[in-house]
C-alpha cells in the first residue's frame, strides 16, 4: 500500500512530465474558460464529468486519425518484426 508521500510523489513526477510537453499556461488560459460553469451553479464534479466527456471524444477521434494516417505495413515487414524472415 502506498503511503500518502509516494502517492503525492507520483502525482508529482506525473504532473511534472505532462508541463514539459504542454505549457502549464496553455491549460491555465484554457481553465478560464470553464469560469461561466462556476459562476453558473455548475460543481467541481459536473465539469470534470463534461470535460472528461469532451476528452474522451477528442481522444477517440485523434488517435483515429492517427490510424487513418498510418502506412500499412506489408507482410515482410511484419514477418520480419516477429523474428520471420
């Protein structure tokens, strides 16, 4: 079982990871958006709900994308990264 310090650690290292890929103002520019749900009556848990939502959606239609994209692989090149010839 994980102590409260690794898990915070975790997080940290975690969170740490995504902010040097993304800029962490690009998110905090995007949060402001989300200020007419707040003022709005809208929960902390209803626009996580919505925004996971939104995030599942984007996420299904990019990586299909990704797939749509991809170069097929011809049957050699599958031979050969299953050890055939």
């Amino acid at each position: 079982m994980k102590t409260n310090l690794e898990n915070y650690l975790d997080y940290q290292r975690k969170f740490n990871r995504m902010e040097s890929i993304i800029d962490s103002w690009a998110v905090e520019y995007n949060l402001e958006k989300f200020k007419p749900l707040i003022d709005d009556g809208f929960s902390n848990e209803d626009i996580i709900e919505y925004f996971a939502v939104k995030l599942d959606k984007f996420t299904d239609k990019y990586l299909l994308e990704i797939e749509a994209n991809r170069e097929p692989k011809t049957v050699k090149q599958i031979m050969k990264e299953h050890g055939g010839k």
